[in-house]
C-alpha cells in the first residue's frame, strides 16, 4: 500500500469521526436512539471498514458497538455537581474502553490508553462543567474527542 493511499485512509478516518459526531448531537436534540444506536452503529462500520481496507479486520471488532452504546445510555443529569462528575468519568472510562479488541488485535496499547484519558477528560470537563455552555458545541466535542482515536487504533499489519 502506497504512502498516498494510507494518508488518503487517515484523512477520511478523521472526515468519518466529523459524521459521527453529528449523530452523537443529532441524538442529543431528540430520540437518543439515534446518538445509542445508529452514530455507534456508524462508527462500527467505519471501523469495519477501514480495517477491512487496511487488512486488519477481527470479528472481535465487533465489541465495539454493544460497549460504546453502553456508554451512551450513562444517565449524567444530576442535581449534585459531584454526581455529575462521577457519571461523566463513567462515561468516559467506558467510551475509552470501548474499543478494547482493537488495542489487543492491533498491539495498540499507548494509543488505547490515551484514547482512555481523553475520553475521561473529555466528557468530565466539557460535560460535567459545560466549558462551553452551549449543548450542541459540547455534544460535538464530547463525541469528536472521546471517539477521536477509535479508528486510528486499527493499523496496518
């Protein structure tokens, strides 16, 4: 595979996390199925996808979507701040999990602990404390940054 075509697979990797970001808002406004179901069900495609492309996929990838859409039935709306936080670092923690099998299939591990920490950070910062105090650029960020290196995790062999 030419250089070109890998920066071509990256590039489009990133162009993927921007649409399924829209779902994860598009979900936020009305019908959280659509945010559950549908914008994970998207990132498990993209992670298909791509691994079928790199030559990597494992049908273990497919933990992915059961786990990331686990995540996104968290509630986190609580009256208590330190409530809200705990939720959100839940959240988080299980979001950074998620893609568990491709960290293992791709020997990705500093890469999936980052995508841990960011994921926390993430949606304990800018959910809990709303930093932007706008839901729809929250809801964006929170999805960009807390899926932002699931499909870099698969790689090339």
């Amino acid at each position: 595979m030419s250089q070109y075509t890998e920066q071509w697979i990256y590039a489009l990797q990133v162009v993927w996390l921007g649409l399924f970001s829209w779902f994860y808002g598009r979900g936020g406004i009305h019908n959280t199925a659509i945010r559950r179901y549908l914008g994970t069900g998207f990132m498990m495609l993209g992670i298909v996808g791509f691994s079928l492309w790199l030559g990597t996929f494992h049908w273990a990838y497919f933990s992915f979507w059961p786990i990331a859409a686990g995540g996104c039935t968290i509630g986190y709306g609580r009256k208590y701040e330190n409530q809200k936080v705990f939720r959100r670092f839940l959240q988080g923690l299980v979001f950074g999990i998620s893609p568990i099998a491709l960290a293992i299939y791709n020997h990705a591990w500093g890469a999936w602990a980052f995508q841990i920490g960011l994921a926390i950070a993430t949606c304990v910062v800018v959910g809990a404390f709303n930093v932007f105090a706008n839901a729809r650029k929250n809801e964006t960020v929170i999805a960009a940054l807390s899926f932002a290196l699931v499909l870099f995790l698969v790689s090339k062999p």
